[in-house]
C-alpha cells in the first residue's frame, strides 16, 4: 500500500511514462519495426530460395564461403545480363510509357509505315500484304508492345529486300509469341517474337538479306529457312523463313 502523497505521484508519473511510451511504440516504432521484419523476411526467403538452387544445380548443401562467391557471381552476371539485354531488347525500343493510347500508337505507326513502303515498292513495281501482315482491328494495349517488335522485324526484312530489283514479297505474318520460363525459379525468362515471311528472289538479295540480319541491332535470328523452288539458270528462289526477335524480363533494380 501506498502510504504517502508523494509515493502515489511516483506511482502516476510512471504510469503516464509507460502510457506514453506504449504510445509511442504503437503509433511510431511499430510500423517501422513491422517493415523491418518484413525486409528481415524477405531476405531470408531470398536466402533459402538460392540454397535451394544451389541444391539442385549441385547436390550439396551451400557453405558461407559459397553464399559469398554466389553473391559475387550474382552482381557479375546481372552486370552481364543487361548490357546482352540492351543489345538484343533495348529500352528505347519498346512503347514509351507516355503513350497512354497504346492501339492507337501502333495503328499510327503502322499507317506510316505502309506508305512509306508503298512509295518505294510502287516504283519498283513490287506489291506488299495488305496491312504488312497485321489485321484491321484495333489491338489492345497489352499485345501492343508484341506487335510494334513483330513491326520492326518486318521492317528490316522489307527494307532490305527493296533494296534489290528482282524481289516480290508475297506474304507476312507475324506468329503468335512464345514464352521461356527460367527452369528452377520458374519465373519467365524471355519471350521470342516470330515472324513469317514468303519472297521470291534471287540469290544475290537472299544473301545481302542474310548478311544484314546478322549485323542487326537489336538482334534478329532466323528460325526456319524452307526452300520451295530454286531456279538454277535464272538464279530465282522461292524461300519461307521465319524470322524471330526477342523481349528479355528484365528485373528491375
């Protein structure tokens, strides 16, 4: 029991303390405490998550030692990874985030792209696919980006095969993309672009288009090469290929 006055302000002066100290904790502390344990917790899934790589690449159990050369080989080739992901997906390729009517963009894009090509195959007397392959419909915002890459191969392969006199494109077609997923974190890895084309020309062309597809930034592979027909006297083949470029997931730092 609490005999005198002054015993009983001691007692009132440290439960205000203690309220106040609740307080402070409840509305200020906790929250940062809550976002501590949580990037605690994140770190530590994140550790587990490479142990259990490890495991599966290895077979054994990681050490220190190894968590450590992991961490340095990790900064290596991230470093890696986005100067070959810039080379073969650059930045500057994709939609811009200030084009917030993404359908539109592409339609706009591809209407000016058409009469730029049909100037040029006017002349040489060349007719391309209606629409350079691409439907009527306005596409949605999400298959935007998709398209405009499948855009770019066409324009390459149309602008190179121009070039030469003896050309005639007789189809484009832009195929449904493919995606990569990464093996063990099963998170997707890239996401290859396809587009068919069927010419006639001659071998000449055929060769200045291959030889331009190799030095082409941002990167553009051959997938197939069909020969239909060859003609040996004239020097004219009939060829399907199908053409792929590339949309790496880059992961933000």
């Amino acid at each position: 029991m609490l005999k005198t006055l002054r015993e009983k302000n001691i007692l009132k002066q440290g439960i205000i303390i203690l309220a106040v100290m609740a307080g402070i904790y409840i509305f200020f502390l906790s929250p940062f405490l809550r976002e501590g344990r949580l990037i605690m917790d994140e770190e530590l899934e994140r550790k587990i998550s490479e142990m259990k790589r490890f495991i599966t690449l290895t077979g054994t159990v990681p050490s220190k030692e190894s968590f450590a050369k992991m961490d340095e080989d990790k900064i290596s080739l991230e470093e890696k990874f986005f100067s070959l992901a810039e080379f073969i997906d650059p930045k500057k390729a994709r939609l811009s985030e200030k084009d917030a009517e993404a359908g539109l963009y592409f339609i706009e894009k591809l209407h000016f792209t058409m009469k730029k090509f049909e100037l040029e195959a006017g002349a040489k007397g060349v007719k391309l696919p209606e629409n350079l392959g691409f439907g009527d419909g306005l596409p949605k915002d999400n298959i935007v980006p998709v398209f405009l890459r499948q855009l770019e191969i066409i324009e390459f392969a149309v602008s190179a095969l121009l070039k030469s006199q003896n050309s005639n494109i007789y189809a484009l077609k832009p195929l449904k993309s493919i995606e990569y997923i990464e093996p063990v974190s099963k998170g997707l890895f890239y996401t290859e672009l396809p587009v068919q084309i069927s010419i006639k020309t001659d071998t000449k062309a055929l060769i200045n288009l291959l030889l331009e597809l190799k030095n082409s930034s941002p990167a553009i592979s051959v997938k197939e090469l069909h020969v239909k027909s060859i003609d040996s006297v004239s020097g004219e083949v009939e060829i399907s290929m199908v053409l792929s470029t590339f949309m790496i997931a880059r992961q933000e730092k």
